[in-house]
C-alpha cells in the first residue's frame, strides 16, 4: 500500500510539473518587450512586425499569408479612418508555460486605451505567445479575437490543456 501512495504521489508531482514551467526572467523581459514593440507599431499604423509574427495557423485561417496581411492592412487604415486614437498601452507579466504538443504556450497581458470621437475606451486583452519546445522564437495570436471565439484557441492549439484560466478579456468604456 506504501509504494503505490508513493508511485501516486511522483505520478501527481510529474504531472503537475509537465503541465506548467516558469519562464526566465530574461524570457518574462523578452516577451514583454516584444509584445510591446508589436502593440506600437500596430498603434503607430504599421501592421508588418505583427504580420511577421503571427502564429502560421491563423495564416491558414485568413487564406495564406498575404491574404491575412492584406485584411491586416486594411483594418489599420479603417482604424485610422475611423479616428481611433491609441492613448495609452501596457504590457503585462506572461503567465507561466503550458505544454501544448510539440509547442509552449504562455499568455501575456496588455491593456490598451483608445479614444473613439470623444469617448475613452479601456480594452483588457492579452497575446498568445507560442514557440516550439525549448525554442527561442515566439509566435504570437491576439486574445482579443477569443472574446467571441474561446474555442478558437483549441483549434489553433489542440494539444493544449483544456481548462487554463485565461486573462481578462474586454472592453468597457471608461
């Protein structure tokens, strides 16, 4: 009875060590910083560091590459069209590491705040970063477009653990 307690008990431990990891601090300064390089230059009007680290399956998704950037494109130019104004952005602590198949996944908050013909809007979202195991290269998907389709998320990563408690994700108006 004493040997499977202990069995259990090393079964438990592994388990719960192969389904979360700690990033490095160097890791955690890296992502944050790539996520905010993303974030401005999207808010300055220029899309191309986004496009160029987008995780591939939402290029699949868009119809190729050039098809997602060209619709990214052109969501910039209805965003400056509009009069959005990007008053305020921050980046988040990443979450710890999650396994998903062959790849790693951890999500990294931000908050933004726009301003849309007067009116101030707070939007609380967070970016999917994902890499190959032990890679260094982050790939990354934007949590906002979860708001509507949670289960996207496991089309894009099937092998990740159902269940994981995602940052918030929203707008309200300020």
């Amino acid at each position: 009875m004493r040997t499977i307690v202990v069995v259990v008990s090393l079964l438990i431990g592994f388990v719960g060590s192969a389904r979360a990891q700690k990033l490095t601090e160097a890791e955690v300064a890296d992502l944050r910083a790539e996520v905010a390089s993303m974030t401005t230059a999207f808010e300055r009007g220029e899309p191309d560091e986004l496009i160029e680290r987008t995780y591939p399956a939402l290029y699949e998704l868009a119809g190729g590459q050039e098809a997602y950037a060209t619709a990214v494109r052109q969501a910039v130019e209805q965003l400056r069209q509009t009069g959005i104004t990007f008053v305020d952005s921050q980046v988040g602590t990443p979450t710890q590491l999650y396994p998903a198949g062959d790849e790693e996944v951890c999500f990294v908050p931000r908050t933004s705040m726009v301003e849309i013909q007067g009116k101030k809007f707070k939007s609380t979202t967070f970016m999917v970063a994902i890499r190959n195991k032990g890679g260094k290269e982050w790939k990354y998907l934007d949590g906002a477009g979860l708001i509507k389709n949670p289960d996207y998320l496991y089309r894009f990563l099937p092998d990740l653990q159902r269940g994981i408690e995602l940052p918030p994700n929203g707008v309200e108006p300020l």
